[in-house]
C-alpha cells in the first residue's frame, strides 16, 4: 500500500501534579486536533476510516503510555501510537514533576488506490 504523509500536527500536553503521563499525551493530542477541522480525506474522495494515523508520543517515562486511550481519542481512522523518549519532567518543590508531552500526529492515504 503506498501511503502518502499528507499531513502532520503538533501538540503539548503536561500533567501537573499526578505524573500521569498517558494523561499529559491526551492533552497533547488534543492540543494538536481541537484547533482544527481538516476535511482531508473528503478531498481525495476517500472515507474518513481509511486515514492512517500515526501518533509519536514523547516523554521521559514511554514504557508509562496507555496506547490504547490514546488511540481511543480519534473517532475514525487507523491508529498507531509510538510511544518515545522525550518530552520534560520538571521538577517540583515538594511532590510529583511536572509531566509534560510532545506528540507529532501524521495522517497519511493510500493515493494508489483509487487509480
């Protein structure tokens, strides 16, 4: 299936005081898809379900991601999460770093297909 990256957004996220990283990367997808709606697979005719997604989610403790609610977050499309090292722990005074997110969102189509 040849797919062609037509599209790519970004979003920040944190959790202040529970160090909820899978909490952080939800704000974070959200910060990235709520500013917008791209009717992008309506252009190329193609139904939104055959958008294929890839979510790369960063932060200090990966291993900490629940993929699937993240995932769950996209009400149509094929979704992937990668989690990876990144992101910012910053430290507090007295309890839990502050957690905070980076994610890099790619919405790709199979252009080939309807040739």
């Amino acid at each position: 299936m040849p797919l062609k990256r037509l599209l790519t957004e970004f979003g920040m996220g944190s959790s202040l005081r529970r160090q909820d990283y899978t909490e952080a990367a939800t704000r974070a997808v959200k910060d990235a898809l709520w500013h917008n709606s791209i009717n992008l697979a309506e252009l190329f005719g193609k139904d939104k379900t055959e958008m294929v997604i890839t979510v790369e989610v960063a932060v200090q403790q990966p291993d900490q991601i629940d993929a699937d609610k993240i995932a769950a977050i996209f009400p149509y499309g094929q979704v992937t999460v990668v989690p990876v090292k990144g992101g910012l722990d910053v430290p507090r005074p007295v309890g839990n770093p502050t957690v905070m997110a980076n994610v890099a969102i790619f919405v790709a189509l199979d252009l080939e297909a309807a040739a």
